[in-house]
C-alpha cells in the first residue's frame, strides 16, 4: 500500500514536506492520484506504513491543514516509460 497525503492548498504540502524530510521521514510530492480526489493539486506519498504515527504526530504538533490520508493499492504499469 501506498498513503497519499491530499491537502488543500499546496502551501501545507510544502510545508509538511519540509518538516518531514528534516524528521528524516521520506516523502515524495507527488501529483494527487485521481482516485483520491478529483480536483488537482499536490500530495505527499508516503511508502512506509510504519512512518504515519510520526506523520500524524506532526501534522497535529505544527497545524498542518489536511483534507485526509489517503490508501491506495501500489499498482505500476510496466509498460510505462519504454519506449521501444
């Protein structure tokens, strides 16, 4: 699994973006999977499901405003990037 961090407005993504990665937390930006919301923006991938107490705990410690966290199954197309 895969966890999304959707927020709503890209000024509190960057912003827990910058406070996680000084956490040591790794996170990437990540364009907001369609299957999360429908409306674009930017959101936070989180890979390890063992990093999101942290997360959580620093969401709520600096008042970061986010819309939800949200799931979603890994799936990669391995036809993606090739070109021949």
């Amino acid at each position: 699994m895969e966890y999304y961090i959707i927020f709503p407005n890209v000024d509190n993504g960057i912003k827990l973006n910058e406070l996680l990665k000084a956490s040591k937390i790794s996170v990437t930006i990540t364009p907001t999977p369609r299957e999360a919301t429908k409306c674009c923006g930017i959101s936070l991938l989180i890979k390890n499901s063992s990093d999101l107490p942290v997360v959580r705990e620093c969401i709520a410690q600096n008042d970061i405003e986010i819309i939800d966290i949200f799931e979603l199954a890994v799936k990669r197309d391995p036809k993606r990037d090739k070109f021949c």
